[in-house]
C-alpha cells in the first residue's frame, strides 16, 4: 500500500465553509489524549517529521478531483482533531476558532502519523456536515441533520475518489516514501529481535 485517501465527517469553524462544502487539509491541530499514534517504542525510537502532516502530492491530486467532480472545495484548512465522542462545548468551539482551525473532527490524526511512519501517502477529503456550535445563528449540532448532509455527500466524494485514484502516478515524487531514511534513532545492534520482525514490513529495509 502506497497511499491512503480517507473521507471524514467534520464540523465547519469557518463561515465560509458551508455543511456539503468540502475541504482538503494540510494542517492538524491534536486534542486527542487517549489513542495510540506509533508504531514505535519498547526497544526502539524513530522520530519522523510532521511538520506537513498530509501528503502534498495526493491533497493537490485531491483538490483537483474534488473541482472536477463538481464539489465546493477548500484547499488548505486546519483540521483540529478531538477526543470525543461528544461533540464540543461552545467555549471550545470558539476556542478553536481563535487558534485558526477550519474545520474539526474525531478522525484522522493518528492515522496521518502511522501513514507518515509506514512511509505511506495520506490526505483527507472532510466533508462538512454542520457549523460547530460557535455557530449559534445556525442550529446546536444534531446528528440527524449531520447524516443529512453527509448522505447527500457520499455520492460527491465517491466521484472524487474515483478521479483522484486516476490521477497517480507510478512512482511517487513526494518525501513520504522515504520519511524513515532517517528517522530511526536506536542503534540497529540495540533493536530487540521481536521488535525488529514485528515491524519489519516498515523498518526491514533500513535494517
């Protein structure tokens, strides 16, 4: 596996981002505080970079498809990912707003960096179901009018999916096939055996 194009439900924080407008992020902002995100530890540490945590060369691919598919889409926007399940309370929401994110959600992030470490190309097509409850001109979020919205979007990011697949190359150009080279810090003679062959499928050809 060399990419990975994932769709996600999330709230707008931006006026100008409309429920059933899409966006393709390019930044994170993290609140989660209870998921694993490595595939490190226990014998070995490796530290990639996610200072562009999605893929530039799958989100610009992205982006395309989206316009061409016919979608209302935004290219660039921070994604602020949360714990959850529940959704925000209103002094967060406008929290959030103040730190400049576009958009937030409960998915995402740790797949973004256990793509990054298995040297594999990640971007998101969000999909705006709501206005978080920053919003109070609009309605508190309700689910029943957030699986409205994102009915109505399934057939939109299915096109888009579809066009953006059709759209990669053979060879990737971008840096996320290689976000390892030098990224592990342990001394290959220090990594314990178990964990080189549970992590061989990631690490074998640095070994």
């Amino acid at each position: 596996m060399e990419r990975i194009i994932a769709v996600s439900a999330v709230g707008s924080l931006r006026e100008e981002i409309a429920p059933g407008h899409l966006v393709v992020p390019d930044q994170f902002i993290d609140r989660t505080t209870q998921r694993p995100s490595t595939f490190f530890g226990g014998g070995i540490v490796a530290h990639v970079s996610l200072a562009d945590p999605f893929c530039p060369v799958l989100s610009r691919q992205l982006v395309d498809a989206a316009q061409q598919a016919g979608g209302k889409v935004h290219a660039g926007g921070t994604y602020l990912c949360m714990e959850g399940p529940q959704f925000s309370t209103r002094a967060e929401s406008h929290l959030y707003r103040s730190w400049g994110a576009h958009v937030i959600g409960m998915t995402n992030l740790q797949e973004a960096k256990l793509a990054r470490e298995a040297e594999i190309c990640f971007s998101t097509l969000a999909l705006a179901t709501d206005y978080d409850c920053w919003n109070q001109a609009a309605s508190d979020v309700e689910i029943e009018s957030v699986l409205k919205v994102l009915t109505q979007n399934v057939e939109l990011a299915q096109k888009t999916i579809g066009r953006a697949v059709a759209m990669f190359a053979s060879e990737r150009v971008c840096g996320c096939a290689s976000a390892l080279k030098d990224a592990i810090i342990t001394d290959r003679a220090r990594i314990p055996e178990r964990v080189r062959n549970e992590l061989k499928p990631i690490i074998g050809k640095y070994l």
